[in-house]
C-alpha cells in the first residue's frame, strides 16, 4: 500500500461530499476546527478497543443506538438525558438476558451528517442541493439554506462538545433514577400479549439491583461509573482529518471526533476516499455491509477490506455491521460469516435490523415495522448459532422521545398512527417504548442456554 498521510484520501474519489461553493471558507473553516481541543481521548479509544475485542469472542455485548441524524436543534438537556436513560435501560435488561457485559456506544455527540443518494433535490419550487445534515446546511427547502456552509462545521463541533460535557457530567453524578425500573416508563407492558413476561423480567432486574445495593451498602449509581461511547458515521471528510490528531506517547494517528466511527454501505468502495482515511487511524472502526453485491461477491469484497483495515489483526479493531433486511438475511448472513472466517481474522459482528427494513407508506411517509426490524434480529441470532459464530452487538436508530415513527410494538402503531408525532428529517427511529419492548425481546432470545 501506498503511505498514509491525514491527506491522503484528498487522492482519492471521495463520494457523499457537499459542494462547498467557498473553497476559500472552507480551508479557514477546517483550520479553525484543527486547532479546537480534540472531543475525546486516546485512552478512552483504546480502552473502547479492548472491550470490543472481548465482544468480538462472545465476552461482552455492543448496545449502539441513537439518532439517525441528529439535529443541531435538539442539543438540549432533555433530549440527551432520554437519549441516555434508554441506552442505559436497554443494556440493563440485555446484561439481564445476555448474562454478558454489555458496551454502551451512542450514536450521537457528531451524528450530524448523512449521506444523500442524489446531490440535489427536485421540488416544484425547484432544484436545490439536497439536505446532507445539519453539519453541512439547512432542511429547508431555499437557497440560503441549502447552501453547503463549511462554518457549521463548527457549530456540529460546539454542539457535540456540549452534549459529551453533559453525558460526562451526568455519568460522573450518577444517575440512580435511570438504573431502576420502578421509574422507568412501562405503560407500554400491558398492550402486549406477552405482558407477563416483560413484567417478570422487570422485576427481576429490580430484584437484582436492590440485592446488590443491600450487599454493598451503597446505591448502584455510585458502585462504579458507567462507560458511555460516541459513535457516528465518519461521512464529512474534511470534519473527521481536521479532528485527526498525533498523540503523545502513543503511535499513529487518532480520529478525536468520536470513539467509535464508521463507513456506511454507500462509502465502502476500497479505492475509495473514505477507506483511504480509516485505514490509517488508531480508533476501532466499523464498516456497514449490505446487498449491495451477491452473497457470492461478498467473500471478494470482505477479503479486501479486512486487508486494508485491519492488517495486523489487532483485537477490537474492526467490526462488520450487517444491515440486509429481514427477507435477505438468511441468504446473505451466512456467507459474511464464512467469509469473515476465511480471512482467519477475527472481526466483530454485529446486526442493524433498521436500514434494511425502510419502506413507504401509501401516503408517502417513510417507515419501519417493529415485526421487520425484530424479524432480521431473531433469524441473524439463529444464523449465527447455527453458524457457530458471535452475534457481538446490535445497531438501532433509536430515541429516548415518544415519537411516531416506526409502526408497530406492543401499542400496536399504524400508519395513520405516523402523523401523531413523526419528527425524523431523515430516516425512522424506534421510539422509547418501542426501544425497550426490542431489548426484552432479544434479551430472551439470547439468554444462553444450559
């Protein structure tokens, strides 16, 4: 391979960019970003690695969920506290079920960029360039606001600073109330038929906590500090090189914009730019894969970038993330599993039952339905069992607020449901219930056997 550099992706064909129209703005803008304190460290990156590392051999389980783009709106403290409280609910009741540690990493505090399938879009006003995230420019469909302005970079970067400062203060105050399920919201429960169930596995998390509170003598909020990650997809290439770093006393380069970034399905070609940057950085990383090509194409595609991401081997660094659909995944798991075990590496696997069940309603509003997204999950669990292989995590689009925009779920939502509360610009999100409902669900499922 040729040498690295933080620059060396400016060589290559970088695809899902904005068209910054100010080439000028943008060198100052990055510059001003290059020289801002990094977001993380380089400790909590490693130490992120090793834990992804024990999950990637069935020690431990990645939780990672979030917005599927956030906005620059909701940095507010009620919106990052429900972010919290659910991540943290959901991975209490999987530690329950899973009888495994379980890696929290949301998808925020940077998941402000997406990428777009046409760089413009068509209106009857007109054509504008489309909406790549609130990093890049503007929902609204005007010029001004379409505008690709590489000053918002900055305002992503404020943003996510502000939301980690108050994740860390809230992790290092301790949060009792989001540890113990007589406060949690559980309405929900007795819509579904399996309601005895979930209320039995409820209790039982509260049993378990109020004997570790009585053994130890102090609350479960104080007996040690939770681990919270950052993760978001490494799309904006300018914002990820300005945030890359040298660190001292440690070799190579780190991405200090998150802990955990990834490649998405649209970015992955191996001659391509956003390969090119990854290849080169210290931070565990993840690339998501789909039906993009046939399962017999996939051992091809898998040997190559395990080649070039991940080398040495290096425990923890890479992760595949498999995001087919509930009606493919039985043709296409398989072969990613075999081959993954081909290259004789060990990656981490993990499922997204979100992307690959998107579809339209008949009044055009995007969705997903709670039975796809819980359909993909149970037959991958059953694949990777037969298979022999580590289901290491699971990958949401979630939010802790009671919005409308996946149907389904023990509240029964339909599509006429959606209009209630349908707040995504982007793509569809289970909501607080519907997330909880999803992790005592799949807890069950990969209880292990005796």
């Amino acid at each position: 391979m040729t040498e690295w550099s933080n620059d060396s992706w400016r060589n290559k064909s970088a695809t899902h960019q904005p068209a910054y129209p100010d080439q000028d703005a943008l060198t100052e803008a990055t510059g001003e970003l290059a020289a801002m304190p990094p977001l993380v460290t380089s400790w909590e990156i490693e130490a992120l690695k090793q834990q992804l590392a024990q999950a990637a051999v069935g020690q431990r389980f990645l939780l990672q969920g979030g917005d599927c783009a956030e906005s620059f709106s909701e940095c507010t403290s009620s919106v990052i506290i429900n972010k919290l409280k659910i991540l943290l609910q959901m991975s209490l009741v999987l530690v329950h079920g899973t009888h495994r540690r379980v890696i929290r990493v949301g998808r925020f505090a940077g998941q402000y960029a997406k990428p777009r399938s046409s760089d413009t879009e068509v209106r009857d006003e007109g054509t504008l360039p489309s909406y790549y995230g609130d990093i890049v420019n503007r929902p609204a469909f005007d010029e001004r606001s379409r505008t690709p302005d590489p000053w918002r970079m900055l305002r992503g970067y404020e943003r996510s600073a502000l939301t980690l400062n108050f994740i860390r203060s809230l992790i290092d105050g301790g949060f009792a109330d989001l540890h113990h399920p007589e406060y949690w919201q559980l309405d929900f429960v007795d819509h579904s038929s399996r309601a005895t169930e979930f209320h039995e596995i409820v209790e039982s998390i509260g049993e378990s906590l109020r004997f570790m509170e009585t053994l130890s003598g102090i609350s479960v909020a104080d007996i040690s500090r939770v681990d919270f990650y950052t993760s978001h997809e490494g799309l904006l290439l300018p914002y990820e090189s300005a945030l890359t770093r040298c660190v001292p006393r440690r070799h190579g380069w780190y991405n200090l914009s998150t802990h955990f970034p990834w490649i998405g399905m649209r970015t992955a070609g191996i001659d391509d730019a956003h390969v090119e940057f990854f290849r080169g950085i210290r931070n565990p990383v993840a690339v998501k894969v789909g039906p993009s090509v046939s399962p017999s194409e996939l051992p091809a595609v898998v040997e190559q970038l395990v080649d070039v991401l991940h080398p040495d081997d290096e425990p923890g660094r890479l992760t595949f993330i498999h995001r087919f659909g509930h009606q493919r995944v039985t043709e296409y798991l398989p072969a990613l599993i075999e081959a993954v075990r081909a290259t004789g590496r060990t990656v981490l696997l993990v499922c997204d039952p979100m992307h690959g069940n998107t579809l339209t309603t008949d009044s055009g509003i995007k969705t997903r339905r709670f039975e796809d997204i819980l359909s993909e999950l149970e037959q991958a669990i059953d694949i990777h069992a037969s298979c022999e292989s580590v289901l290491g995590g699971v990958h949401f689009e979630l939010t802790g607020e009671n919005v409308t925009e996946c149907t389904g779920g023990a509240r029964g939502l339909t599509d006429d449901d959606l209009r209630d509360g349908y707040r995504s610009l982007v793509d569809p999100r289970l909501n607080y219930e519907q997330a909880l409902e999803m992790a005592m669900l799949i807890a069950r499922r990969l209880a292990p056997t005796v």
